[in-house]
C-alpha cells in the first residue's frame, strides 16, 4: 500500500480567535500612548476590525483581534513590543509616535526604533553586557559611553542621569542640600550633573530656599494642625526634588 500523504493546514485567523502567547513569554511593552493609537486609526479611516486584520494577515500575529484593539485604546491593556512595532506598521507610523514618554532605557532604545546589538555596537560595549544593563537599570558605561549613549538615543541630560540609573541617588543629595547647608552639596551634584558650578549653585540655593520658605510659612500660621501641615508640605515638596531641580536649570538656561 502506497504511503499516504498528509497535509496539514494552518488554522485560518477567521476561524475564530488564536489565544494571545502568555504574557511571560514577552518582555513588557513600552508605555503606550493609547489615545494616539485612537486618533491615528481613526484619522487613516479604519475600525478596530481592519487594524486587527491588517495584523493578523501582514504581520503574523494570528491572536490578534479588534477587541484586543480596543483594549488597547482604552488603556486596558498594554501591547508587547512586537505587536506594538506591529500595530504602527498597520496605522503608518512610527513606534515612537505610539508610546508615552520613555522612562527607562529600553522604552528610549524602543522609541527610537533599535535593536539592542544596535546600541551596544554603537556605545562599545559587549552585547550581552549591554542587555544585562539594561534589565538592571544600572549603567556601567565610561563617560565617552555615556556621551554616545545620549547622542544616539537623542536624550537630553534629565533622561540620561534618569537612564542611567543616577536618579535616585541625584534626588537624595537634592534633599540633603534642601534640608541643610546646600553649600555642601554643589560638588556631589556637581558630580552627577556635568554644569557649571555657577549654576549649580544657584538651582541649589533656590531649593533650599523654597523648602525652607514652604516650612515656615506653613509653621507661622499654625495651630495645632500646624506641625502635620509643615510636614505634609515638606514632604510634597522633597518628593518633587528632582523636576523642581531640572525646571530651575531651565529656568537658567532657556
């Protein structure tokens, strides 16, 4: 008896829909603009139906379908970073026009569209080394890396202490200085943020005196709620330290 062949075919996407891979088999995505991802489809003339589609047929993501659209354009849920570079495929756009504002280096490298042996080849560093640092958060990059780092990623200075895992120790000297003698701290800032010392210090002495402005305006009014408002003000005004900081420099820098 001659050997029977038997073909198998790929189940069809309009069959019904395929489950979407567990979501420990994918990175998180990107912060997603969900309201850009609305507008954009809406202003191309296509409903959550065509976008789910257009992904199913050109771009090989059999599980997708428009009520997982939909989900992400409320902000339900988040797409993967491959069906983000995907879905802007499907809306003629750019991956960066579809994410919120990056916080951490792999959202930069992702908004700007490069792979990581990209970066890690331009900065000079080893592959794996690069991708370690970057599901750490913690930099381990020279200054002339660091340099390279911003200019490829395109980040301006706040971003690039924050990508480079100096934010919070940048915020602890920020209250310290706040809180004490300022004076002391304008070379261990100085340290992590490379502007002039002028600068500096006059962003420090400007936080110093708002912080203390902010407690003894609150104190000369009290009452016996007085200390409990001091200190929530205070504290509103630490935990702020790091954006009130940058909006001095920009005050002073245009």
């Amino acid at each position: 008896m001659a050997e029977q062949l038997v073909v198998t075919t790929p189940r069809s996407p309009y069959l019904g829909p395929v489950p979407r891979p567990p979501s420990h088999t994918h990175q998180p995505g990107p912060p997603f603009d969900a309201a850009a991802a609305r507008k954009l489809r809406a202003a191309l003339g296509m409903s959550p139906a065509d976008v789910a589609h257009n992904l199913r047929s050109s771009y090989g993501l059999p599980h997708v379908t428009p009520d997982l659209v939909a989900t992400w354009e409320r902000g339900t849920t988040t797409p993967t970073h491959p069906e983000l570079t995907a879905l802007a495929g499907a809306l003629w756009c750019s991956p960066a026009d579809l994410i919120g504002r990056p916080r951490t280096l792999r959202e930069h490298r992702i908004a700007r569209g490069l792979a990581p042996e990209d970066v890690a080849r331009a900065v000079g560093h080893e592959f794996l080394a690069y991708v370690r640092m970057e599901e750490s958060g913690q930099w381990r990059g020279s200054e002339r890396q660091s340099a390279a780092l911003a200019e490829l990623l395109g980040l301006a200075l706040p971003d690039l202490i924050a990508v480079t895992g100096r934010a919070e120790a940048l915020a602890g000297l920020l209250r310290s200085a706040a809180r004490t003698r300022w004076q002391a701290y304008v070379k261990p800032v100085g340290a992590i943020v490379p502007l002039d010392r002028r600068l500096l210090e006059e962003a420090l002495q400007e936080l110093h005196r708002n912080y203390q402005g902010h407690m003894v305006a609150t104190l000369r009014w009290g009452d016996g709620s007085a200390a409990g408002e001091a200190s929530d003000t205070g504290r509103d005004f630490l935990d702020r330290i790091v954006e009130t900081f940058w909006a001095a420099v920009r005050a002073r820098t245009g």
